[in-house]
C-alpha cells in the first residue's frame, strides 16, 4: 500500500464569468524511501496542489489517504502535526531566535524531543553546536534552509514536502539542499515531495511529475 495515495482529486475555482480547472480528476501514489519533484508552469497548480497533499486545504473533490485512512478521517491538524513536515522558499524561520531554538519550538509543538535531540538533529544536517546557537540572521541562506529542514523533522514525519526550497540559493549551496533530500529519502525512509522551478533539483529526484496546465493532469517520469 502507498504511503500516501491521491484519487481523482480535481480543484476548480473562479475565473471571470467562468471556473477554471487546475487539477482534474489526479490519481497518484507516493512511497516512503523515494525522492519525488513536481514541475510546471507557473499558474499551474503545483502549489495548490502541495496544499492539498500537506493537509493545509481540505479536499472538496476526490480523497487523499495516509496509510490507507482518508486526511478527513484523520483530521488535517492532526495530520499535518504528526505526519508531514513543511519547508519554504522564504524560510519561515523565527528571525529572533536562535536556529536550536526554533527547531525546540517545533519539537514543542509537536511534544517530542529535548534541547539534546535538537542539537544532534541540526548536525546531522550540518549545523553544528555553536552555528545552532546562533541567531538566524547571523546564519547564511543555505544555513537558513538547513535549519528549516531539521525543524521540519522535528517531529520525525513520514513526509517531507517542500516548495521551491532552492528558489533563494546560490548553485552550490542548492546541490548541497539536493543531496540533503537525497538522503532523507533513501537513507531515512522519508518520502520527500518538492514543487521545484528548478531542473537540477527535477533532474536529481527518483520521480519528476509534471503537471501540465492546459488539462490540468500529470505526467510521471521515472528517473531512478
């Protein structure tokens, strides 16, 4: 069974005098272990749907399941607090904290971890002790973005789902993001899903799933 599974999940909203169709009757499967991005462009939809599949919109046409249990069953707070970890373009980072203290924060609400597991969740990702105690403004983009991602595992997720995560990064530093997903995937069991503008970053994942605008349906290229 599919870690998480889409079935005909279609999305329309207003559009002058008329509705226009951005998602139209989707069927897919994600699986744990495996590195996925979705392109398009811009106005596609891909945005609404990493909404749709992070739990931060309900469904009104089609289901989404975990584990087999429909997100309405679940309940989408639920769902989103104990499944799924978020990572922004923009970061999202509490300016005036430090980058230990903001994963803390997750780990608060989420209830799980300690100051200990924060930090040796940061290291894993290459934010040692002395950077995590650091204000994030003191912290380069790249750095930012790591200590986003490790507050997105704070409360150990199933999935990670992130949008145009490489959007403000220099080349270098968007490979290093890259083998960071890599690795979530296929070395922590995670299922990692990314809205990405970025071929480099489609061009490295296990599954490149392209939604094209004009019907509102995706293309699945099998890459690994």
């Amino acid at each position: 069974m599919a870690l998480l599974e889409i079935e005909n999940v279609s999305f329309t909203y207003p559009d002058g005098e008329g509705y226009r169709t951005i998602l139209n009757q989707v069927n897919l499967e994600f699986n744990q272990g495996t590195f996925y991005t979705i392109v398009g462009a811009s106005g596609s939809g891909k945005t609404t749907f990493l909404t749709l599949i992070a739990g931060m919109d309900q469904v009104h046409d089609g289901s989404i399941r975990y584990n087999g249990k429909a997100l309405s069953e679940i309940g989408l707070w639920t769902y989103r607090r104990q499944h799924v970890g978020m990572v922004f373009q923009n970061f999202n980072l509490i300016p005036y904290m430090t980058g230990l203290e903001n994963v803390m924060v997750a780990m608060g609400i989420a209830k799980t971890g300690n100051k200990a597991t924060a930090l040796k969740l940061l290291e894993t990702l290459g934010i040692g002790a002395t950077k995590a105690k650091r204000s994030v403004r003191r912290l380069s983009g790249g750095e930012q973005q790591r200590v986003a991602i490790a507050r997105a595992l704070a409360n150990n997720p199933d999935i990670i789902i992130a949008d145009e995560p490489s959007g403000n990064l220099d080349g270098a530093t968007e490979t290093a993001i890259i083998g960071l997903f890599q690795r979530l995937a296929h070395d922590q069991g995670k299922c990692v899903i990314v809205v990405t503008h970025s071929e480099k970053v489609a061009s490295n994942a296990d599954v490149i799933l392209r939604l094209h605008p004009t019907d509102g349906t995706f293309e699945k290229d099998i890459l690994q």
